[in-house]
C-alpha cells in the first residue's frame, strides 16, 4: 500500500494529522473518553508503526513519549 493511501484510509478518524515524505502522524479520539496517537514510517518495502490508545485523562503522564515518537525519523 502507497504512503497516501494508507494516510487517508487510516486518517478518517483523526483530529489533527500531518503527512511527510516517508511518514505520517494522526491523533484523534476513540470511543468515549478514548484518545488515540499514531505514527507510520515506511522504510523500503516495510511499514513501522506505533499506535497508542489511552484514556483521555492519562495524557499528561504519555505526553513525553508521545513527543519522541512524534519527532523520530522526521529527520532521517
């Protein structure tokens, strides 16, 4: 699957979402209180992600892992 498409099926949901070369990130909410983070980087043939899911009231505490995952691999 192309970076784009993936980007928008996946991006359907999202509130806030952002789109590189190689990568792209959403974030949005779930049911309920439910938030959601997620970053795909696709390196060669292979897809790399990570999504996060958690209670809206748990962010302050993921917030600094958030923050690194949104910034790796935007400068590779």
């Amino acid at each position: 699957m192309c970076l784009e498409q993936k980007y928008r099926d996946l991006s359907r949901t999202a509130t806030t979402k952002s789109l590189g070369e190689d990568y792209f990130m959403m974030a949005g909410k779930t049911s309920g209180e439910g938030r959601f983070f997620e970053k795909d980087v696709k390196m060669g043939d292979y897809w790399i992600y990570i999504r996060v899911e958690f209670p809206q009231p748990f962010a302050p505490y993921i917030d600094t892992l958030l923050q690194y995952v949104k910034n790796y691999g935007t400068t590779m």
